[in-house]
C-alpha cells in the first residue's frame, strides 16, 4: 500500500529535531505501507535528513503572509500541493493520503480530495490550531474540512466536540493520549473499506 503524508512539521538538515513524532509514526507504519512525504514550510531551502530519505521528503515553499487570513493560505497550500500530488499520482500510484495537523495540511488536502480522487485521514496530535477553534472562522473551515475526511485520529476535546457537532461517525474518529500510540489507528482508518 503506497501513502502520502502531508505536514508542515518535519525534521530537516538545519532543523533535525522538529516533527521527530512524524517521522516515528512513519517508521511505525513502515511494514505496512511505503510513503512519501510532501513538507509544506513558510521558506524555501530546506533538505531531508540522511536519515530520513526513505521517505522522500519533498519540501514545499507556502509563504504565510499573517495578514491576508486563514482561508487565503490554505488555498495557496492546496495550490501548492497541486503539483507534487499530480506526480505522484502518476509516477506512483498513491492508495491514501495521512495530513498531520489540520493547517495547513488537512484543510489543503480536503480541497484537493476530490479532484485527485483520494482517501484522507487527518491526524491531529498537540496542533497548535487547537486554541483558535472558538474563533468561527476557522471551526468554519476546520468543519468543512474534516467533514471530508475517511478518519480522524486527535488527542484532542474540543476537536472531538467539533466531530461530534458535524455529525462525523464515531466509528471513524479515534482518540489517543499522544501521538506514539497512534500509528495502528491511523493504519486502520486509511484502510479502504470493503463493502
């Protein structure tokens, strides 16, 4: 099974401790699934680890301009993310997509879904966006968003909260105490359902 991973937290040459947990998750599915990593970052420049390039970490330059809004930067991120999806589309078939976080990677990911014909699970552990979910704005968009989604995997209430408001199918959500546990939830959820 091939997966794409989508984040904006990832270790990088100059920056080799952040999105350590990213990178355990998906060693901790690498029996099961081959994937390539796609790398959203506000700045240009950045190169995967050594240790690293199994996953084919692929960096993405997003600018994030505080003052053009929320909405405005994930439709740069899905702009962004148009191109690596295509190419892998093609060049190597992809069976699921994993966002971890919900901005810019999910929201991004939920508007390109259907047009490249996806199944995506959001995983949501200690992200930051978790605080502005009482901003209407942005539980607006994070709803739309999630709404989309095969599966969600958080450790976080009030997300859970927000699921539950929308409507989402409990069966399809998991809730997980930190995000080392949660490698076989993400591997169930992006399973594809028989039926």
């Amino acid at each position: 099974m091939r997966l794409v991973f989508i984040t904006h937290i990832f270790p990088d040459g100059s920056d080799s401790w952040s999105g350590l947990e990213n990178v355990a998750l998906l060693q901790a599915l690498a029996d099961r699934w081959q994937t390539r990593a796609i790398v959203l970052r506000h700045t240009p420049g950045c190169h995967p680890r050594a240790s690293d390039v199994a996953f084919r970490p692929e960096f993405i330059t997003v600018p994030k301009p505080n003052f053009l809004g929320t909405a405005w930067y994930v439709r740069r991120a899905a702009n962004a993310l148009r191109k690596p999806l295509d190419r892998l589309r093609r060049d190597w078939h992809f069976d699921a997509v994993l966002t971890a976080s919900l901005l810019p990677g999910t929201c991004a990911a939920a508007r390109l879904a259907e047009e490249f014909q996806f199944r995506f699970v959001a995983l949501s552990v200690r992200d930051e966006l978790e605080p502005r979910l009482a901003e209407s704005g942005v539980r607006k968009l994070a709803a739309r968003s999630l709404a989309r989604a095969a599966g969600v995997v958080t450790d976080s209430s009030s997300l859970s909260a927000l699921l539950s408001e929308i409507g989402f199918r409990k069966d399809r959500m998991t809730l997980v105490s930190k995000q080392e546990t949660a490698a076989e939830s993400c591997h169930r959820l992006l399973m594809p359902v028989r039926g």
